[in-house]
C-alpha cells in the first residue's frame, strides 16, 4: 500500500496516471483497481484527497430527475446514483433516502411543476407526485408561510461526501494504486507514447493519462494541446445548522428553477445538521472558495421564507464549493487517443452523484485509446466507519465498547466522536494530514463548540500521532 | 439495566462540584458526571488567579482542585469521562463512558453544564476558513493543559475580562497581541484592565470596531476590521481568538423538553433553581453564560438547598413544585437569572444590560403594581458585567398573577 506525501517519485512509468484525487478521480481509481494488472497511480496537489470541490458541496444523492433530457450527464447520474446507492450500503456509507419537495412560492413556480414531472419522466425517473399545500405542510409543518405546492421526489437521498470520496480512495490503494499527495502536476508533455508530467516532487510517468483535475482540466488539457472547453467557476456559500434544526425538516426542500433565477434549497445532513444555500456567484478565481457577507445576507434572508425557525439556530459552519461549469450544457468526458488521454471536465453539480458511472464510463474510454486493462479481479471490500446519525455510531454500541473502552471515551463531546474512532482514522489506510482531514474523516471539532471544549484535546491526539510517524521515520 | 442515585449532578464545573459536595456532606448519595478526563470544569484551564473566595486570589486550577476535593471528600462519587448522553425517564439519564453504556436514575437532577463561547462560524464571520482561529477556551486548553504552540501574532476579538485573560495566554505563549477589538463604543472591561492593557502591554484596545472578514488561504493572514465611522483596515495576524458572547450549554436542557428562557437561552429556573419538570434543578453558566465562578458556586449551593427540602418531602409524586410566574427584564436590560419567580425566593437576581446606563436604577412591577426600586450601586452600568437585584421584594410576588417586569426606572 503506497501512499506518498513527499519525496522524489516513482521513475517507472505507470499504465494509468489520474490527475485529480477528488471525488471523480478517486472513483476512477478504485475503477482501474478493479485489474491488478494495471500499474495505477493517483497525483494530487493537495496535502488529501477530496479537497476540492468534493469536500464543499450540498451532498445530495440526486435521481438525475432535473437532468437535461439526453444529455451525458443525464445517464451517469441516474445509473451513478443506483449504484453509488448500492455500493453505500455494501462500505458503510451513511445515506438517507428523505425525499425531495421541490416547493412552489408563486404561481409561476406552481405552473412550472408539471413541466418538471413530465421532464422527468423523460429522464426515465417516474415517481414524482404533485402535493397540494395541505399535504406540503403536514409533511413540512415548519415551512414558512405562502407556499402553494410542491413536486414530491421521493428518490432524492443524502449521502456523505467525505466518506465516499476516501472509500474510493481507501480501496484503490489497498488493492495496488498509488496515491501521492502533495503533487500538483505542473505540465505534461507527450513524447514516444509517455507523458512526463512535471511537479515540484520531480517527473512522473504515464502511458495514459486521465485529466480528473476538476477546475483545473482546462489547463492540464492546454499543456497537451487540447482546448475543448474553458472552467468558469461557479461559487456556491452554505450555511450548516446545528443539530437542533433537523427536527424542523424531513425533506430535502430544493426550490422550483424558474427563468428568474434558481433559489437555494434547505437539506438536511447525514450529520443530523440542516444545510442552507448555496449562492450561484460566476468569477474568475479558481480558489475563492470564501464565504462573503452578501452571501450570507442573501442565504439567511431566503432561509428565512423558507423555514423561519431555522434562523434561531446556531450556525455551526459556513463554507463555500465552486462548480466547474464549462461553456458546455453537459458533462465534457473525451477520449484523445492521439495524446494517450481522456478528459473528465465540466462535472458540475452532480460529480458526487454520478462518479461510479464516470468511473465506469471513462474506463471504457481509456480502452479506445489503445489500453489494454487485463483480467478483472474485484478488489476487497471496504467497510467505513459510519459518520451518520441515522445509523448507530460506536459509542451506542455497548459490545464495541465493551471489547475496546476507547469507544467509549467520548473527545468531541458536540460530535459524540470517540477517542477509539480518532485513532482509528489517524492509523487509517489514507491517513488525515490536517486536523481538517481528520475531521472529515471522523466529524471531530465540526460540532457547535466550533473547538471551545475539543478542539486543543483533538490537536493533541492528531499531533501525537504525527510525532509517532515522523519518529518512525 | 439501571442503577438508582438519590441525586445526579451533570457537569463536574464550579456549580455542579459545589452542589454535590453539599448535598453528600448532608448524606445523599449524589453521583456527578463529567464528561472531560478531569473535573473543574473551565477553571481548570484558567491559568490566571481570579477564582476563590475573596480576595479571589487563586488561580483556576487551584480553584477547581479545592472544589473537586471538597466533593469527594464529602462523600460525592465524582465520575469522569462519562457523558450524560440523554433523557430516558423524567428523572433518568443514558450515559456512556470507558466503562460503557449505562442508564441511571435519580430522585433529582441538577443540570451544571455549562456554557461556551461562540465560535466564528456562530458569529457568521465571512472570509476564509485557514488555521489559527480559536475561541478563549481552545486557546487556553492549547497553551496552559496541552502546551501546543500557537502563532506570533493574535487578535483578540472582544475587549471584556474574558477577551483580556485571551490576551494574556496569548502573550504567555510568547506571543504578540496585535489589538483587542470590540463593536462597542467603550470598553466593556473594568477600567484598570483596559488601561493595563494599554499602558503596560501597549495593546491597542479598538473600540467602535468590527471584524468584518478572515484572510489567507491555509495559514491565517489578517482580518479586516471596519470602524464606525466607515473606515476600513486589515490588522495582519496568524491567530485570531473570538472571546466571550457566551452561549449555555443548554442540550440536555432541550433534549428534555424543559423550558427555555428566551433572554438567557438556558432553562428557565425559579429562585430555588427548579426547572420546568419536578425534580430537576439547574444551577451556573447554563442559566446565565457566563458570570463568575463564585457566581455559579452560590448556585450550587443554592440548588443543594433546594434539592434538599425536595427530597425531605419525599420527590416526585409527594412534593410541591411551583413554578411561579414568568420573571422578564425589559430592553435593554438583556436577561436576568432566575427568570421565574415565588414568593418564597430568596436567591439574589443576575442581570445584563445591552447598553451603558448612568446611575440605573431598577423597577420591579407585576400587573402595573410596584414591587420594588433599587438603585444600583454604579455610576454607570456597562454591557458585559453583571448587575445584582436583591430578593427582598419577592412576598409581594402575586403567584396567581401575571409576568414580574423589571425595568429601568
Ligand atoms: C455548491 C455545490 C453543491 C454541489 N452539490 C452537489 C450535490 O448535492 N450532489 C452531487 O452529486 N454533486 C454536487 N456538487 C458537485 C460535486 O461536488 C462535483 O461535481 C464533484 O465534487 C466534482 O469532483 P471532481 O473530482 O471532478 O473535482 P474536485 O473535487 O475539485 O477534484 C479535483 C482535484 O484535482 C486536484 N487538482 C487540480 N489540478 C491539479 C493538478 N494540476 N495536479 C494535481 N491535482 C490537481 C484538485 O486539488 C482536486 O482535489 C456540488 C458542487 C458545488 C460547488
Ligand atoms: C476564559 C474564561 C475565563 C474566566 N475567568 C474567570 C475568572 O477569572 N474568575 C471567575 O470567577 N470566573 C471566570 N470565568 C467564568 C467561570 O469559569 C464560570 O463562571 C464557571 O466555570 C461556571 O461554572 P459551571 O459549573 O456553571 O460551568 P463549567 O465550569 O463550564 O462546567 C460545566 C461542566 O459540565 C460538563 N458537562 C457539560 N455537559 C455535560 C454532559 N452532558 N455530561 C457530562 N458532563 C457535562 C463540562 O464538561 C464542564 O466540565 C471564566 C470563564 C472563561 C470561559
């Protein structure tokens, strides 16, 4: 198992090198994984994988019933979705199926709905209903006033993104990729059938290269010639809501996307917090993902039509995830058989959704440029720890904590994380580099304390344990 | 399966230590939970002296020592690393600990919980979100239990007591203090303080001042800041600390469905510190985030009190449990604790107000009938410290009556 943060890398060339570790990327890898006789490796700039927009979004398991019609993404969606489902279930991947109401404010609105059903239908997804405002507030009963109906989708689920993006990344490694982290390839030259990608750790080598940069394909593509599309980053704020709130909604609560706009939508978490947003800002910059206080402004003063009483309480994060829309209504995956390299760009706002249908799609793609995977040969399992509320955490498991007391010796006391599930997720396969990655990774220090009471204790042991390591050294 | 108590005190802090070792030095048998590894609650991470009888000159830990031995010595079983997860029963708590899950019930509760600062994403601060962000009570925990390294230049939002004890871990850790910022006009601190702090520490204390935005991607960079008059200037720093506005630890209140003050967002308690449900008292920061230790020690006290007479009249079932009438503080009078009132209480009364006020005095009516006036002892009354309404005037209370106002005269 092969995961590297710094030094000089491999001097071999792999079969594959993905470009990327977000969720998409991860994804392909865990693909790739599935034939041993691959020599695999995943290059990331940052210090983790899924830090990108992966780590920021509004993690909604979607049913692709909004999708456009035809399209790509249309299809990756609706099969990424059934079996991101399945694969959830088989890894220990919190989800919940709560169900959407896209909710209607004004007669436009409502004369839109039916439009969205029949759409969705043409999306092959079926089992919408139209609800008339009695029905919407006795499933909804805190809703603000004024709403006149809602489009019921039942599908519509929630899922954690975190835990997705690092099962995919845990399982590629743990059946042969290699990971190397703190590697932002700089330029990739293609010579004699090789790409020479250079980073600042010195060259990597690639037979195939597989673009999964995200807001950076663009660029990574133009350094191989190719320009088939620009990244004009789309930034969306979210509010995150202490756990108080969620008794106060059960659905997913999207809003109707008129010609005047497209609203934000109020949803619960995996967590058990209630998130509100996200704004659509276009800019230029590749990393504002900060919040601003128009933003904010903007959110609470929608949250407040929506769901009044969310606004009593705390609010326990505030972040921001920037879309890497394109100038392209579609997803823009391409294989370029001449440069040895397929593209995954413009995965907007469904990447978390449809990545195992990337994944499978792009795999495909990499055989027309002339690669021959091998024999097939499912890697392990993986079974994550559960982040979510709706399924029992170890500290509620009496014979957890009976075979290993540390279960049962809560930290973060907001979060009710363990000090068994801290180290756990310190000695893990992908293990975290940053008391950031080890929160997404165990949910330590996200709670309403914001770290009054934790945060020093959680550092500690975090700190601790990389002491341990360098010791090792 | 569940064990049986006669009382359960939750949160081993000031008021909850104190509550116990009075009630075990009269023969219940009170059994405390703690969540953290130690008991103290915040005072064990308070390095500076402050705590204590008059003349207040011992230091935190010292304090929460003394207290934590006075309960065990007294015959409290004072258990750490067990959290008080939630209600099972009016008077039953699920718990958890190294030793795992467990149930216990009580013939009475006291909820000693606490408070916590708000943290920046609480205070909707906009900008970045890079390292080097702390509440008072991380940086404390960091620098004086853990001895972690923090940066070299720190801002300290807020200018009360709380936000100068930031300052001085802050410069204990061999740190620069580049200002204390405070949206209020003056400086809410005691005057010595701020004066210390400018004069000695040549710490710029910014007042009419308001941190509008977080710099700098990974590593804090510096933090906008804008002053009333419309001018706007970037302070740079690697550490900022969010200080004081100080929110009850208030979970297994709500889980409980008690009653809520709306002033204080902590249970709403009579003079005797009864709650909403019979058999459950609370006492502390949760009532009124944050006023001194010796505060939440009185309480403590108090509730043992009160907790006493409860079960001599034999609990739930048997007992008288009033829950008086709704005791309000008028704008701008923020909050005040108790905030219910009988006839028969005795405890002296918190307050805050919003605003300075010069010579205040309170008023305190029911149904438009006078009941009490006080002037205060101050010249001026500023936000961030408390004011104190005696009792005395609590027979006059009509229990069949409409809410008790206190305003300013
Ligand atoms: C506000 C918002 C809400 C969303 N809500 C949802 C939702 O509810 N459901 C859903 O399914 N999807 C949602 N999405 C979309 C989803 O988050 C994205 O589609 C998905 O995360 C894209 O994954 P990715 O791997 O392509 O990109 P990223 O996660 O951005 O990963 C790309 C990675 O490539 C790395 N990288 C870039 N350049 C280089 C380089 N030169 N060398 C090495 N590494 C490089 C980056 O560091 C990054 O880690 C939302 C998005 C946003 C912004
Ligand atoms: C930075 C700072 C400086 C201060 N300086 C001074 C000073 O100089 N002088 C002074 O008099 N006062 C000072 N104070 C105020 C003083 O600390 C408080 O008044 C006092 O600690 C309140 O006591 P308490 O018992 O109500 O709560 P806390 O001290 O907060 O104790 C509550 C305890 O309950 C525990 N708990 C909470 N929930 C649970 C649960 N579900 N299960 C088990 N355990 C639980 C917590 O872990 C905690 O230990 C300061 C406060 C701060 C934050």
């Amino acid at each position: 198992m092969t995961v590297t943060a710094s030094g000089p890398l491999p001097a071999e060339p792999y079969d594959v090198v993905i470009v990327g570790a977000g969720v998409v990327g991860c994804a392909i890898a865990r693909r790739l994984a599935h034939h041993p006789a691959l020599r695999v490796a995943l290059a990331e700039s940052r210090d983790d994988v899924g830090q990108g927009t992966s780590k920021a979004n509004t993690a909604i398991l979607h049913t692709g019933f909004d999708a456009v019609p035809g399209s790509l993404e249309s299809r990756l969606v609706r099969e990424g979705a059934r079996q991101l489902a399945a694969y959830a279930d088989e890894s220990g991947i919190p989800v919940e199926r709560v169900g959407a109401l896209l909710v209607a404010w004004d007669e436009e609105q409502l004369a839109a709905l039916p439009r969205l059903a029949e759409k969705a239908g043409r999306n092959a997804y079926h089992d919408t209903r139209l609800i008339g405002p009695a029905d919407l507030y006795a499933r909804e009963p805190h809703l603000g006033p004024g709403a006149l109906g809602a489009l019921h989708v039942p599908g519509e689920s929630i899922v954690c993104p975190w835990t997705t993006t690092l099962a995919y990344a845990t399982q590629a490694v743990r059946a042969g990729v290699d990971l190397h982290l703190n590697t932002p390839v700089e330029h990739a030259g293609h010579h004699d059938g090789v790409h020479r990608l250079t980073t600042p750790r010195g060259p990597l080598y690639a037979r195939r290269l597989v673009n999964a940069a995200g807001l950076h394909a663009d660029r990574l593509d133009r350094s191989l010639g190719l320009d088939d599309f620009t990244v004009a980053p789309r930034r969306g704020q979210l509010v995150v809501h202490d756990k108080f709130a969620r008794a106060l909604v059960r659905h997913i609560l999207l809003p109707v996307p008129t010609a005047r706009g497209k609203g934000v939508l109020v949803a619960p978490t995996v967590y058990g917090n209630v998130l509100l947003g996200p704004t659509a800002e276009d800019l230029d910059d590749k990393d504002a993902t900060e919040s601003t206080a128009a933003g904010l402004r903007a959110l609470r003063a929608q949250g407040r039509r929506i769901l009044p009483a969310l606004l009593d309480e705390e609010v326990t994060a505030v972040y921001a995830g920037l879309r890497a829309a394109t100038e392209h209504d579609d997803y823009r995956i391409r294989a370029h058989p001449a440069q040895g390299c397929v593209t995954v760009g413009g995965i907007r706002s469904t990447g978390l959704t449809a990545s195992l249908a990337i994944a499978e799609h792009v795999t495909g793609l990499l055989t027309r440029t002339g690669l021959d995977p091998g024999a097939e040969h499912p890697p392990e399992p993986v079974r994550m720890p559960n982040l979510g509320e709706a399924f029992p955490r170890p500290h509620q498991q009496p014979e957890r904590v009976a075979a290993d007391p540390e279960y049962g010796v809560l930290v973060c006391h907001c979060e009710r994380v363990s000090r068994g599930e801290i180290r756990d997720a310190l000695a893990g396969t992908v293990p975290p580099r940053s008391l950031e990655g080890l929160r997404r990774r165990t949910r330590a220090r996200s709670g309403r304390c914001g770290g009054f009471h934790c945060g020093a204790a959680v550092r500690a042991l975090f700190e601790e344990a990389r002491g341990r390591e360098e010791a090792r050294r | 399966m569940t064990r049986r108590v006669d009382v359960l005190v939750v949160g081993a802090g000031p008021a909850g230590l104190v509550a116990a070792a009075r009630l075990a030095a009269a023969g219940a048998r009170v059994e405390v939970l703690e969540r953290e590894q130690r008991a103290g609650g915040v005072p064990r991470h308070c390095a500076h002296r402050g705590f204590g009888g008059p003349p207040h000159a011992l230091t935190g830990p010292a304090h929460a020592r003394r207290l934590t031995e006075a309960a065990v010595g007294a015959g409290a079983e004072v258990r750490t690393g067990v959290t008080a997860l939630d209600w099972t029963g009016p008077l039953a708590l699920a718990t958890v600990g190294p030793r795992g899950a467990e149930t216990l019930a009580a013939r009475a509760v006291v909820l000693a919980t606490g408070a916590r600062e708000r943290p920046r994403a609480a205070r909707l601060v906009p900008g970045t979100r890079p390292d080097g962000v702390y509440t008072t009570g991380e940086l404390q925990q960091a620098v004086h239990l853990y001895g972690q390294r923090i940066g070299t230049r720190a801002v300290v939002v807020g200018a009360e007591a709380v936000s100068h004890a930031a300052a001085d871990t802050v410069r204990a850790a061999g740190a620069e203090v580049v200002a204390l910022v405070t949206d209020l006009p003056r400086a809410p601190a005691p005057a010595a303080r701020t004066l210390q702090a400018r004069l000695r520490h040549r710490t710029p204390v910014l007042t009419g001042t308001s941190v509008t935005e977080l710099l700098g991607r990974g590593l804090l960079s510096g933090v906008r800041v804008r002053h009333r008059d419309g001018r706007t200037a970037t302070l740079p720093c690697d550490t900022v600390v969010f200080t004081g506005d100080f929110v009850p630890d208030h979970e297994l209140a709500r889980h409980g469905a008690l009653s809520l003050d709306p002033g204080t967002r902590g249970p709403a308690v009579d003079g005797a510190l009864r709650t909403s449900r019979p058999g459950v008292f609370a006492a502390g920061s949760v009532l009124h985030a944050a006023e001194s230790a010796a505060t939440a020690g009185r309480e403590g006290a108090h509730a043992a009190r009160a907790v006493r007479d409860w079960l001599a009249e034999g609990g739930t079932g048997r007992a008288h449990w009033p829950t008086g009438v709704p005791l309000l503080a008028s704008p701008p009078l923020l909050r005040i604790a108790p905030n219910r009132v009988t006839p028969s209480d005795r405890l002296p009364y918190v307050l805050r107000t919003a605003i300075p006020l010069s010579r205040p005095s309170l008023y305190v009516t029911q149904d438009g009938r006078p009941l009490h006036r006080q002037r205060l002892p101050l010249a001026t009354a500023v936000p961030h410290r408390p004011l104190t309404l005696t009792p005395r005037w609590t027979h006059r209370v009509d229990p069949a009556g409409g809410p008790v106002h206190v305003a300013l005269a």
